[in-house]
C-alpha cells in the first residue's frame, strides 16, 4: 500500500493518507507521541471549494471530540471545525492567516490546522476510522452520488449528503 488510497470519479480525484485516523465528519488527525496533528479530509476541501478563511480557537483551549473549535469559510459555504480527538490545542497553523489556501493545495501536509496534546490517546484512536475504512466510505458516497445524480460534483454534494 502506497502513502495514499486515491480514486478518481468524473474528474474528481480524491486522496486518503494512509496512516492517518478519519472522523466522519471529514477531518483527519495524525498521532505522534500524544499529540495529533488535525486538518480537513482532501474529500471535503474539494466538495467544499476553495478556503477563503479560517476562524480558530487560540493554544490553550481545551477541546472535546467532536466539539466546534472554529469555522472554515470557502467560497460555497461556512462550517464548523469539528475536533477529532479530546486535550488541549498546543499549535495553530502559522501559515493560516497568511495562507488559508494550503488545506486545499496540500490538505495532509502543509494544510493543516491544529495540533493538540490528547487527553484520551486510546479513546480518540478508538472512536476514528483507519483510512481504508474512511476511504470506503468516502468512496461509496461519490459512487451514489454521481451514479443516482449525474451531477457536477460541487453542485450535489452539499444536497446529496447533508453538508452544506
């Protein structure tokens, strides 16, 4: 297995790196030695267009999963920054400010959001998906979406799963 699962629908490409832990509501963490690293899923940066902006809680702050801990604004939509691990935020991506654009240009590298000091290692890892299960989700949800909808990608996705 390669660092990425990939597939392409219509000319939608989208990665899942391999290694990294999923939430459901499409943001990745990546846990090293008690601390996750947390961006958005390459999934929904392109179903959501390019970010514009970014609202984030300062370090210090103690986040639960699952919890808001600020906004993306794209040029569809503004949503909620959903933590998928529990502790405390350590590091706010510098580059953010300046540079928002990096989650859609390298979403698993540069792109990402926070790092945050885990109070719950165990439970996180526990309550996220492995990337070959994210990735199967993912997929079955473009394979509905473009055979029962026959649509352009950023005009359904937001209608055909509830993200808006």
């Amino acid at each position: 297995m390669g660092d990425f699962l990939e597939t392409t629908f219509e000319k939608f490409i989208f990665k899942v790196k391999v290694g990294y832990l999923y939430s459901k509501e499409e943001f990745w963490a990546n846990i090293q030695d008690g601390v996750a690293t947390v961006g958005l899923t390459d999934f929904m940066q392109k179903a959501k267009g390019d970010v514009a902006f970014l609202e984030t809680v300062e370090p210090g702050v103690e986040v639960k999963r699952g919890g808001e801990i600020g906004k993306i604004e794209t040029i569809k939509a503004t949503f909620g920054i959903l933590s998928p691990v529990s502790g405390t935020v350590v590091e706010v991506n510098p580059e953010m400010d300046a540079s928002p654009y990096l989650i859609n240009h390298d979403p698993y590298g540069a792109g990402w959001i926070y790092r945050i000091e885990l109070t719950d290692p165990e439970g996180d890892k526990s309550s996220l998906l492995q990337a070959p299960d994210y990735f199967e989700l993912a997929y079955g949800l473009c394979s509905a979406i473009f055979s029962a909808h026959k649509f352009v990608w950023g005009n359904c996705i937001g209608r055909c799963t509830g993200i808006e």
